[in-house]
C-alpha cells in the first residue's frame, strides 16, 4: 500500500533532555490569579480572551485547574471564542483543552455540545456527557504546526445544544522538532485518539516523566504478565518517557499476542499510529531472540520485527481504519522469545482549514484595534473556519481567502476607522453605518473593487473626501448625518451612476450648478 510509511526506528544518539517544565503556556480558564499546581505554573487567561464569562463551579473537585471555568453565551449563529497565545513560528505545539462542566448552566441542564478550532481549522466536536455522568472531567489533544507568531485556540457555538459553551484549561506545550516529525504538518494536523503504557495499571504517566506533560494512560489486560523491572531506554523518536518501559503487555509463552487497541471503535478516517518496544534485561541474559510480525485488523503492520536491546519504534504516517481495531503480535519461526508491546499512540489526520490571508488578517485587526465595542467574536481568525467567520465579515473562497465585505451596521462601535483599511484591496462593500464613528475617514482610494459605502449616521469629521472621485466601481456613498466639511466634488454630484447622500453634514456644501 503505497500510501503507507512504515519505519523501524532503533534509539538514536540523542540527548535525554532534563526534567524541566516544558515551554509552555497553561492557562487556567476563569481563574483570577496564577497558581502553581503540582510543579507546573498555571496563568489566569484574562490576557489571552477578552470574551465569556469567569464562573465558579459548584460541585467539589480534586484538581484546583477544575474549579473554574469561563463561560460562553450560546447562540442561533455559529460564533467562535478565541484564546489567543503567543508561539514561535515553525514549531509543532501540542494543544491541550480541558473541560469540566460542573453544572455551571444549571445542574438540571446537561452539558453542552459545541465545537473546538485551532486557527482555521475545525479541530472536533467536544462532547463531556458520558465522562461527566461517571465524574470524570474530559480533554481532548491534538499537534498542530505554529504558522505564525500566534495560535488560537477556539469555543465555538453551535446548534448541537442550546446550554453554554466553556471550558476549564488550555494548555499550549512546544514540542521537539523530532517528535511526529514524519507527519506533513503544512496540511495536517493530529488529533489523538489513544496513547497507552501497555500492562501498566497505575495512574496516568504525565510530566515529569514526560517531557511534554503528554497522558499515558493505563491498559493491562488479564492475560498478560506485566514487566516491573526497570529499562534504561532514551532517545527514541517522538520521546517517550522511559516510565512506559517498565511494563509491556507480553504472551505467556512464545505464540501470537491479540488484543484490542483502542478500546474504543474508530469513525472511518485515516490515522497515525506509533508502537514501543523495549527489551527487559532477564531475556538478554537468556540469550534468546524477540522477532515477530505485527498486523493492524488483519494487515501486515511491520514484518520481522526483531527488538534490539536499544529497543524500536514502528510507526505508519497514514493507515485508514474504521470500526473495532484489533493489534496482533505474532512470532515469527525460531524465535524464543514471546513477543512484546510497551506503550502505543494514535492520532486521526485532521486536513487543515484554509486561512486568511495574512494582509487581510493583519488590517483587520488594526481596524479591530481602532473600534470599540467590537463584536464578542472578533477573534482567531478572520474568515475560518467557513462557517466561523467574525461577525459582519464576508470572505471569498477558493485558495486565496480575502475579505471582501464588511457589515456592521448598528452594531453600536465608537472609536475610529483605522487607515489599514486601505489594505483590504478585495473589500466590494463597506457598511459601518448607525454608530459612533469618528475621526477622518481614511483613504479608499486603493480599493479599486469598492461599490457600496455606508458610513451615514455617525460622527466622521473632516474635510470631504476627494479619494471617492478614484473609485471606479462605486455605486453608492453613503455619508449623510455625519459632520463633514468642505465642498462634495462635482464629478461625484454629477455621476448618473452613483447614489450619493450627503444631508445632515452642517458644514458640508454643494458644489455650484
């Protein structure tokens, strides 16, 4: 299967690097002060969304990151609620959110459905109804590639339920360069699904055995003998921690080792997958020899699998599956000893949304910058996701995503109209009318698409703008109730195919007939 990349990675000659907090931002969502929570430094998220509600929820919890939340208001329209966190352009970041509903809408109102998105992707659907009926809080992760100086990170609003939206923690954590690296991150990112320490029971292995404050969660089967002895194992590609080499799932005797991974059925999509292997000392002393083939549901996986004392890693970059997944180890003739599995992850492929173009994002924000009173959701991006995009904004589409109108009437905005207007060249309509508006109206002039103006009933001052008579396209200017000054040009007055309106400006005189 062409499509498929498998490779057995030995250890390579790296580095371990040292338990120290990984580079990361924790934000802990709805609180009003830092914390410091077993070891690791945890931010208020005041500087990170300027939307939503802080709340407290009402039931006890274990872990203080749980004791609050922020809230979103729910809504007819798909709204997005963005945090926003500075990163360092090119680095892969593994993003994680945390959910603990609480009852914050009411214990009689279950909690609710929404969506998550990074920048312009549509990350998932989050769900905590099953874990919040066992008590349980519910995260979800997933690798995404840094595209630019800053990553969103978004709540979005939905039809799905009328509760709302929220969330407990965001956690943004730089990963080494090596770790997923076979996975095309300028397309892709990764969602995970499972990532188990095979025939370990204990509690969730985290940072800093981690590096990265990645879960390993627990998975032992009954028909397995876990091994407790201690392994010195480093360097493998995606830096698992050498915790999860303590224990394996391994058959009893030298014959085929079946079991189910992961435990939950898969929805049809493609996946990434990474198993560990590491040999224990007792077996090297035997002098016998671990060689077996590994199939996924039925398919060959990686043939003659021969783990080395260094241990191995074997990954495919694009494996389709859907339904029940079952993992089959089976030895291969002459070899002595049974075969073995330490620890396994797996990520859903989730294809990047597009983005807006960065021109168009930067001056939008400056215009955001210049308002006040912006829409709740003028954060994240722009125009994507496709269904997402901020209150008031028209996008195109295709691979070049531009914003091409723009409608806030009577949205109730004061502050300016900032001049990077004049750098959303694809802008057709420009509606701001029935607000406070003021200052100078900047140069249109580059905006040579530009048909429709609406800027009447506001505060705009200033002489007339001349710029107008250079927009070839224009249809209609509005400007009426405004407190322009100066001459309206003739060429504007007198053009048959332009509605021009310009009453209520006191100042404001027509050119002679």
């Amino acid at each position: 299967m062409s499509h498929l990349r498998l490779i057995l990675l030995a250890v390579l000659s790296l580095v371990s690097s040292t338990l120290s907090q990984p580079s990361a931002t924790l934000i802990d969502c709805g609180a009003s002060a830092s914390s410091v929570i077993a070891g690791r430094s945890w931010q208020p998220d005041g500087d990170f969304i300027s939307a939503g509600t802080s709340k407290n929820v009402s039931e006890q919890v274990l872990n203080q990151v749980l004791s609050t939340v922020r809230s979103f208001p729910a809504a007819a329209t798909r709204r997005k609620f963005c945090y926003v966190v500075a990163v360092s352009r090119g680095w892969k970041y593994t993003i994680r959110t945390t959910y603990f509903y609480g009852g914050v809408n009411g214990k009689a109102n279950p909690p609710p459905v929404f969506d998550q998105i990074v920048d312009g992707t549509l990350w998932g659907v989050v769900n905590t109804t099953v874990d919040y009926a066992e008590g349980l809080a519910s995260y979800y992760e997933g690798v995404f590639l840094a595209q630019g100086k800053s990553m969103s990170v978004c709540v979005a609003s939905n039809s799905y339920t009328a509760s709302d939206p929220f969330i407990s923690a965001l956690e943004v954590v730089r990963l080494d360069g090596s770790v997923y690296n076979s996975t095309e991150f300028g397309g892709f990112g990764l969602s995970l699904v499972a990532r188990h320490a095979f025939g370990y029971s204990g509690p969730i292995i985290r940072f800093p055995d981690d590096e990265f404050d990645r879960f390993w969660e627990p998975y032992s089967l009954n028909s397995t003998v876990p091994n407790n002895r201690k392994l010195e194992v480093s360097g493998f590609w995606n830096l698992p921690p050498s915790r999860i080499f303590n224990t394996d799932l391994r058959a009893t005797q030298v014959q085929p080792l079946e079991f189910t991974w992961p435990p939950m059925p898969l929805k049809n999509s493609v996946y990434y997958i990474a198993l560990y292997f590491a040999h224990d000392s007792d077996s090297l002393d035997g002098g016998g020899s671990r060689v077996f083939d590994v199939s996924v549901n039925g398919v060959t996986y990686y043939k003659e699998l021969s783990v080395a004392p260094a241990g191995a890693v074997i990954f495919a970059s694009r494996w389709p599956l859907e339904g029940q997944t079952t993992l089959k180890l089976s030895p291969r003739s002459g070899s002595t000893l049974p075969p073995l599995v330490n620890g396994g992850e797996m990520f859903e492929l989730i294809a990047l949304g597009g983005r807006t173009l960065v021109r168009d994002a930067t001056a939008l924000n400056a215009i955001k910058r210049s308002f006040e009173n912006v829409p709740v959701d003028w954060s994240g991006d722009p125009c994507m996701p496709k269904n997402y995009s901020w209150t008031g904004v028209t996008c195109s589409e295709g691979p070049r995503i531009r914003i091409v109108a723009l409608n806030l009437t009577s949205m109730g905005l004061s502050g300016s109209l900032a001049p990077e207007v004049s750098r959303l060249t694809a802008l057709s309509s420009i509606w701001l009318g029935n607000n406070s508006l003021s200052g100078s109206i900047p140069d249109f002039g580059s905006l040579k698409l530009l048909e429709s103006v609406h800027l009447e009933d506001n505060r705009f001052s200033g002489t007339f703008p001349s710029f107008f008579s250079g927009v070839p396209r224009l249809r209609e200017l509005f400007l009426q109730n405004n407190n322009l000054t100066g001459q309206v040009p003739s060429n504007l007055v007198q053009n048959p195919g332009l509605e021009l309106r310009t009453s209520g400006n006191p100042f404001l005189t027509q050119p002679p007939r």
